[in-house]
C-alpha cells in the first residue's frame, strides 16, 4: 500500500493533468514537473472537425489516390494478385495521403504529381503494416483478418516484400531522381526505427529519449515525406517545404503517442483491431514507460513476468496500475507538447487560410486523444 504522502503526490497530479487542464500546457513533461507556460484555450469540441470534415477538402485527391491504388493490382502476377488486393483494400482513412494533399493546397494546389507521391506512401505504409501484424502477432487490424492470419506469414512477408519494391519502381518513374530518393531514404529509416524497437523488445523501463526517437523514426518519417512531397511537388518553395515536413513530423509522433495509448486504454470494438498486442510483444510505449518510471522496481518486475503468460486478465491489471499513476493523463501531455509543435510549424507556411485543415487535424488528434480518458 502507498504511504499518505505518495498518495497525495498522485492525487495532485491527476488534478494537475487532467484531460481538461493538460491541453493548456506548451512544452515537455519531466518527471512530474510542469514548468511550460499557459497557452491560449483549445477550440471547443463542438467547433472541431472530425475526420470526414476535414478530409473532404481533399475528396477529389483521394479519390485519385484510390483509383491508382486499386490499379497497382494489375503490376502483380496474377497469382499474387488477390493478396496484394487485400493489402491494399485495407487503407483505412488514407491518412497518409490525405497528408499529401492538404500539404500540396497549402502551396498551390495538388496535382498528378502529388497524388502519384500519396500511392508510393500508401504502398510502402501498408507494407510496413503487413510485417508489424507479424511481429505483434495481430490477429485483426481494421476489424478484419490481418493477411498473416487469413493466410500465412510467410505470404505476408513477402506481399510486403513486393509492396515496398513496387513502391520504389513507382518513385523510379518521376523525371529526377529526388521523389525515388526521399522514398527510399524514408523507407530505410521506418525500417531502421522497427530495428530500434526490436532490439529494445522487453525493454519496459526504456528511457524516454530513446522511445521518442524510435517514434520519430517508425511513424513520423511517413508523415513528415507525405508532408515534404506533397509541398514540393505542388510547387512549395524550400522553406515552405521544411516546414511541412516539420509539421509532418510533430503530426505523426503525436499520433503514434496517440495509437500506443489506444492500444490499451481503447477497446477493440471501436479501434477494430487486437488490444494489448504492443506489450504482449515486450514494447515499451509511453504509458508503460512512465509507470516503470514512477512505480518502482517491484510493479516493473512483476510487469515483466506478466508478458510470458499475456492474456486479458493480465491486461486489466496493468491498466489498473496505469490508471493508479496516472499515465494516460500525462502520455495526453506530452501528446500535445508535440502538436503544438505542429502549429507552430504551420505558421511558416503559405497563406493561413489554405493551412486551417492541417490545423484542424492537430485539433482533431487532441480530441481523440482526450476521449481516451472518457467513459
């Protein structure tokens, strides 16, 4: 049992970094010590777009995106053909691409060009899914089988496999040589990101800055490309350009801070995939790192044990203890550390008016991650 003191230590803190209250904060947690200055009030919940509102600026693009996604099936034999089908029937929201659109409208408008670069993204970005539903051994993802478990993982290797190649024979295709390079250059670094994961798999008292990096690495790099090719292929000057690619990179660390919450604090039915899978896989995520931080060596230990024998009823206990230390609460902090981030690249770009959708995106990101604490 906690002493008095300790009690009242996390009592303070849930008050301190309650959903209502984190979101006004600018800058980085540290160890239970807030030091950042206030920020103007968030937009309220009514006023703040969902994802339909926001992607529907950009209808027209995805809708280009799909037809030419759809169309890749025709480059794979046709023995192969009906899982590369099922690869890339399983997009999602297109988040990506939606991305590489809104970015191009920032700076003159999208175009062919663009929506070529938001094809390659996508292929490279379901490939990586592919090959994490192995790793975590993910049964569903976006409430259907994953290929591995509809087929096999050795069809599901190799399906990536031919997603990432086709990928860099699409990038190939434009007049220079410098959309094929970011794409490459971006492709290594997730993988090298997932490489850093794997070698810290069981690592749960993993140290922040190592963690942030990985993120950085395994999922902001595809925001930040979408991001940095949707600009400069509309016609984005150099800084305009860095500074998407900035904001991509702020955006897509925020929301995979975002999906490692979701993976314990959601429930499958509204996520439509299998909970628990990063730590049933020894992953080190926010909300488990920051309770090995503040829980001590005994919970750590016993957190560690738990792994080899993962099942729902372990789950309820780590989410007890997460609750206990308050670690959503200030995995929602951080989140919107890096948000802010987000905007604050945005204003180097174009004109304000034609940048409101990204903008509305972080507001909409902070929104989800606040429901997280609900109900």
């Amino acid at each position: 049992m906690k002493s008095d003191t300790t009690a009242g230590l996390h009592k303070r803190a849930a008050i301190d970094l309650a959903p209502a209250n984190w979101y006004f904060f600018h800058g980085m947690f540290a160890a239970g010590t807030q030091t950042s200055p206030l920020r103007e009030a968030p937009p309220s919940r009514e006023s703040i777009a969902d994802w339909p509102e926001i992607a529907q600026s950009v209808a027209p693009f995805l809708d280009r995106v799909q037809q030419q996604l759809a169309g890749q099936v025709e480059a794979f034999d046709p023995e192969i053909a009906p899982y590369a089908k099922y690869a890339l029937a399983n997009h999602g929201k297109q988040l990506r691409a939606a991305l590489t659109g809104l970015a191009a409208n920032c700076v003159g408008g999208w175009n062919d060009s663009a929506a070529k670069a938001a094809v390659i993204i996508e292929m490279v970005h379901l490939a990586t899914l592919l090959h994490d539903d192995i790793m975590d051994g993910a049964e569903l993802r976006r409430s259907r089988p994953t290929l591995a478990n509809k087929w096999d993982n050795t069809t599901a290797v190799l399906v990536g496999d031919c997603l990432f190649a086709n990928a860099l024979r699409l990038a190939a295709e434009f007049p220079t040589t410098d959309v094929c390079r970011a794409v490459s250059t971006a492709t290594r670094t997730v993988c090298s990101g997932e490489i850093l994961q794997n070698n810290h798999q069981g690592n749960l008292a993993l140290d922040q800055a190592e963690y942030f990096k990985m993120l950085r690495m395994k999922t902001g790099e595809l925001f930040a490309l979408a991001c940095e090719l949707g600009g400069s292929l509309a016609g984005g000057d150099p800084q305009e350009t860095r500074a998407l690619r900035e904001y991509g990179m702020a955006l897509g660390t925020a929301y995979q801070v975002y999906d490692d919450c979701l993976d314990l604090f959601g429930s499958e039915a509204e996520v439509g995939k299998s909970l628990g899978t990063d730590i049933a896989s020894g992953k080190a995520t926010l909300p488990v790192i920051l309770l090995c931080e503040q829980a001590g060596h005994e919970i750590a230990t016993q957190l560690g044990q738990m792994i080899g024998r993962w099942d729902a009823d372990q789950l309820n206990i780590l989410r007890g203890w997460l609750s206990e230390f308050n670690t959503l609460e200030q995995s929602q902090y951080r989140l919107e550390s890096c948000l802010a981030e987000a905007r604050e690249a945005l204003g180097k770009v174009g004109d304000s008016a034609h940048r409101d959708a990204l903008e509305e995106l972080t507001h909409f990101l902070a929104q989800q991650s606040v429901e997280l604490g609900v109900g």
